[in-house]
C-alpha cells in the first residue's frame, strides 16, 4: 500500500506543473518562448525529476510518472499562448 500512498502523493505534487508555469510566465520569470525552445532540456528535467518521485527504482514507474509531467508542460504552453493570443 505505501506504493500506491507515494504514487498518489507524486502524482498530486506533478499535477501542479502547469500551474507553476503559468503562475512563473505571469511573473516574468520565464517565457512562451523559452518554453516552447527548451522542449528537450524540459524532457531531461522531467525524467530526473520523475526517477526522483518515484518509489521504485524501476523504469516502468518513472515512465508513468513522466508521461503525464509532459503532457502536463505542453498543456501550460498551450494555455500560456491561448493567453497571450486573447491580449
């Protein structure tokens, strides 16, 4: 059961990435197009981050765990340019 109790948790805790972003976009820290530039430097953070999260030293674990932190980033950059279109 702790598995289970760890993914959740991490899971949670990645869920937040869009709003992260959003929120560090809003405040200038970073931009669309650093975002969408730094796609392959993301996907390295993203696996190390997710090998960290991760209970399990095994693969399949950090690979359900990245895949939706991906999905997650590009979901944030397609929000931050729907946001920026509307101004």
């Amino acid at each position: 059961t702790s598995l289970v109790v760890y993914m959740m948790l991490g899971m949670g805790l990645v869920s937040e990435l869009p709003i992260v972003l959003i929120l560090c976009e809003r405040l200038g820290f970073i931009s669309l197009e650093s975002l969408k530039n730094g796609r392959r430097y993301a996907v390295v953070v993203i696996l190390i981050i997710a090998a960290i999260v991760t209970p399990t030293p095994d693969p399949i674990s950090q690979l359900i765990m990245a895949g939706p932190m991906y999905v997650l980033y590009e979901a944030a950059i397609l929000v931050i340019g729907f946001q920026k279109a509307k101004t």
